[in-house]
C-alpha cells in the first residue's frame, strides 16, 4: 500500500495536474472572499466558519502526511506533491464550506 502511494506522489503529472487545480481553486477562494454575498449581517462569518472547518481538515491532513512521511521515501516531487495535493484539499473544502453556508444562510 505504501508503496502505490510513493509511486502516485513520485509521477510528476500529478504534479501538474495539481498546479492546474490549484491556480482556478485559488483565484475562486479569492473572488469568493471579496464578494459581497459571502458575508452575512455581521460581516466575514461565513468565510471564518469555512476556514475553521477548512483548518481542522488542514490539521487532519496534515498529520496524516507526517505519519505517511516516515515510511515512504521522500524527495523533491514527493514532497512538493504532497504539500499542492494537501493545499488543493484545503482551499476545495473551504470553497465547498462557503458555498454551502451562503445557501444556509
């Protein structure tokens, strides 16, 4: 198993495919914080729950990369696959988080 996962984070398309995620992901985070329908009737509400909950998934995610790290070999693209995958995560989770409270509230 943990050799499948060293083998997926080793391909440099992952890469790729996770810098091209990446870059729309943050420019709709960004456009999504300077709207005005993303705050509520005491200002940034929405964006702060969103980001506690994008944080706690960071938290998660982010302690499992370290127990993962100890057991695969790390290089360069490993690492830097790891850590735009673990981005790319995070801001999907805050933009899904921000959507679904404009619609609660």
């Amino acid at each position: 198993m943990i050799e499948i996962i060293n083998g997926i984070f080793s391909n440099r398309m992952l890469f790729i495919v996770g810098v091209t995620y990446g870059v729309p992901i943050t420019i709709a985070l960004i456009i999504l914080f300077f709207v005005k329908s993303s705050r509520d009737e005491r200002g940034r509400a929405i964006i702060g729950k969103a980001s506690i909950i994008a944080m706690i998934v960071f938290i998660f995610l982010v302690n499992g990369f370290a127990k993962l790290s100890s057991h695969i070999n790390i290089n360069y693209l490993t690492t830097a696959n790891y850590v735009q995958w673990l981005y790319d995560i995070v801001l999907t989770v805050e933009v899904v988080a921000i959507l679904i409270y404009k619609r609660l509230e």
